[in-house]
C-alpha cells in the first residue's frame, strides 16, 4: 500500500472521529432518567406490561369453534 | 477505525437510577396462536400494521403472509432462492419484500385475485454482491432500506430499483437493522459480526454513532419507542441497551445461566419491557428499566430466530427453526 493511500485512509479517520467527538452528550444519569420517565408514562397503554380490560385483546378472547 | 471503547457501561447504569422503582409482578404470557405450514426454519418474520397480518419467511424458500387471529394463510409464494433471511411488510399492507441467498431485496404486491400469481408481479429492487440479511420500508412502501452480508446497509427506490444511497463502515457482515421512529427525524440502527452497532444518517450516507462493547456477532438491533435509545441482541448471550443523547451503553441484559446467543430483540410499548429470543430455545423477557428478567417463555422446540411486538402493542410473535411461529399476549 503506498503512503498516499494511507495518508487518505487516515485522514478520512481523522474526519469521522472529529464528527462523532462533536456529538453533543448528555450526562447518563439524565439519560437513564428520561428513558425512565418515558416508560412510567406509557405504562397504562402497554397492554403486555398491565394487560387490558378482558375481551379487549383480540389475542385473548376465547375463540368460537364452527363444525360444518 | 473510530473510538468506541470507552462507551461500556459504568457504574451509573439505568438500574441504578431506577432504584426506587417499583419491581413487576408477575407475568402470565401464554402462546395464543401456533402459526404452522413452513416446512424448514422461520428466519423472519414481520407484522402489518393492521395488528393482525404477519409475514414470514423460511429457509425453505417460502415467504407466508398469515392472519394471525384466525391462524389462515393468505398468501404464499416461493422464492427461486433458500434461506429467505428477510421479509418485511409495507406500510401500505399491499406488498411485501424479501430476499436473502438471492443477494436480492424483491417486493411482491399482495392481491386478492385468485387468477393472479403472486409471482408473476415480483419486483427486484436491492442487489447486494453477498447475502441479504435484513430490510425494512421506510416510512412509505417507496423505500426499502437493507443490510447485507457485503458489508453495507442501501437505501433503494422501489419503483426504479435505484440505489439512492449507500452506507460503508461495517467491517463484516451487517446482521440487522431498525428505523428510528418517525418523529426522531431520519436515522437507523445496523449491528454487524464486526460486533459493531452503527447509527446512520439516511441523507448523508455518514456515521453518526459507533458503539463497540459486544463481545460476538450482533444479531438484532431495536430502537427503543421514544428513539432515544436502542436495544441489541448477541451470540455473547447478553442483550444491551444504548443511549444515543448519552452516546454509551447503560444498561447489560445477562445472566450467568444464559450461554447462547440472543437473537432477536423487541420492546413492549412503553419501553419496559424487553423481549429476547435466544438461541437455547428460549424467550427471556427482561425489566429494561431494572435490569432483571421477569420471565422466562417456554414453547419453541428449537431456536428462537425472529421475535417483533405487534403494531400496538397487545401481542408479540416469534419465529423459530422448528419451523413456527407463535404468537404470545
């Protein structure tokens, strides 16, 4: 491999590691707590999570069985 | 390559934070429909957004849509090539796609007509130079995006067949991939057997994230509701989750009974569930927020290898290579 070559690999290293140091971040404690006040918040509509009033899940209504 | 190693969770982890949250109870999740009639391994599987259709496809070529509450199938159609490793439904619910040792994405309108052969009006849309692994429409049945075992993920247009954009960085097979929710703008999540997970930006092309704390291949990637975060699934045996504004892991997913590989992963709706399907046969569902598992599913008879949470959340399914898919509330 000729040193252009790599001179061009490296410097395209060096473009995308300047573009992720400059992704702003946020402190992970904040973070855990938004993903933590996302769930509580959605928890009524989860039906897998609460369930849901009987028959109102398709899923779990008893199914009728025709014999033709 | 770019730096991604200190990104391991630390010590501040989301269950740390979570303390003082109250623990769940118990769940009683049973299997409620028993989908039949692939006659090799589901690899894949996807719901309509109906809530009631799914589509699946098997290693024996055959692609089924079926109508998960009555059991019927609806649709069949084989494919020229085995191991369909990918399918998807288009939001639309009037075609699919699908592809995988074919190289290919294709997509197939769904008809009604019974004259018509679901065949006859197959459309090529995605050309890999390796296997296709995963696809999924964005948010029209106009664009599919794939992952390949080349290497790269594609953002195709279905009508032309154009490549409309191509996204290099993996360096080995991309396994999976997931669209961020429509409202956190235009992004997606790939996993690849460089134990990489990347996230992208569909207008540039650019890698905006990189994380690299897996220990193995990773096998399924899942973005959690809200889109600030994501979920991945790996032959490590652990499942992790990723903050994308914290720009880290935060939280592992693991025990020290679980061995094999995990290889699909879904959120419930609201985020606190997490749903796993391994490689053991098993589906653990884990406390996201905790981070323990709050129960273990038994049913599949083989390994687990596709596992989606219905549109609205009152469902999920799993594929399996013994050949079904069940369908768990």
């Amino acid at each position: 491999m000729s040193s252009g070559a790599s001179v061009n690999a490296l410097q395209r290293l060096v473009e995308q590691l300047k573009l992720e140091a400059g992704v702003e971040r946020i402190k992970v404690s904040q973070a855990a707590a938004e993903l933590q006040q996302y769930c509580m918040q959605n928890a009524c509509k989860d039906a897998l999570l609460v369930g849901v009033p009987a028959g109102s899940n398709p899923f779990r209504e008893p199914r009728s069985c025709a014999l033709f | 390559m770019p730096c991604v190693w200190h990104k391991r969770a630390t010590a501040v982890v989301v269950h740390q934070v979570a303390e003082r949250v109250e623990a769940l109870g118990q769940f009683v999740m049973k299997t409620r429909r028993t989908l039949k009639g692939h006659g090799n391994k589901v690899l894949c599987m996807d719901w309509c957004k109906d809530k009631r259709r799914i589509v699946s496809s098997s290693q024996d070529g055959k692609v089924i849509v079926w109508d998960s509450f009555t059991t019927n199938k609806e649709h069949a159609v084989t494919m020229p090539c085995t191991w369909v490793m990918a399918c998807a439904y288009a939001p639309s619910g009037c075609a699919i796609a699908c592809g995988g040792l074919d190289n290919k994405c294709s997509v197939y309108p769904l008809t009604f007509d019974k004259n018509e052969n679901m065949a006859a009006k197959k459309k090529s849309v995605a050309m890999h130079t390796n296997y296709l692994s995963a696809c999924s429409f964005t948010n029209s049945d106009m664009q599919i995006l794939t992952a390949s075992g080349d290497g790269t993920c594609a953002l195709w247009d279905v009508e032309s067949g154009q490549l409309l954009q191509s996204f290099h960085g993996h360096g080995a097979d991309v396994l999976c991939l997931d669209l961020a929710p429509s409202e956190t703008g235009n992004t997606f999540v790939s996993g690849g057997c460089d134990k990489k997970a990347m996230v992208w930006d569909m207008r540039s092309g650019q890698c905006v994230q990189a994380f690299e704390t897996h220990e193995s291949d990773i096998n399924s990637v899942r973005y959690y509701p809200s889109g600030d975060a994501f979920a991945s699934g790996s032959d490590d045996a652990t499942c992790r989750l990723y903050d994308l504004r914290a720009d880290r892991e935060v939280a592992i997913y693991s025990k020290e009974s679980i061995i094999f590989g995990a290889s699909s992963v879904d959120f419930s709706l609201s985020g606190r569930l997490l749903f796993a399907g391994y490689n053991d046969y098993t589906i653990n569902v884990w406390d996201v927020l905790k981070g323990s598992r709050v129960s273990i599913l038994f049913g599949h008879e083989n390994r687990v290898s596709t596992l989606r949470v219905s549109p609205d959340g009152t469902a999920f399914c799993s594929g399996s290579w013994d050949h079904t898919l069940r369908v768990w509330a």
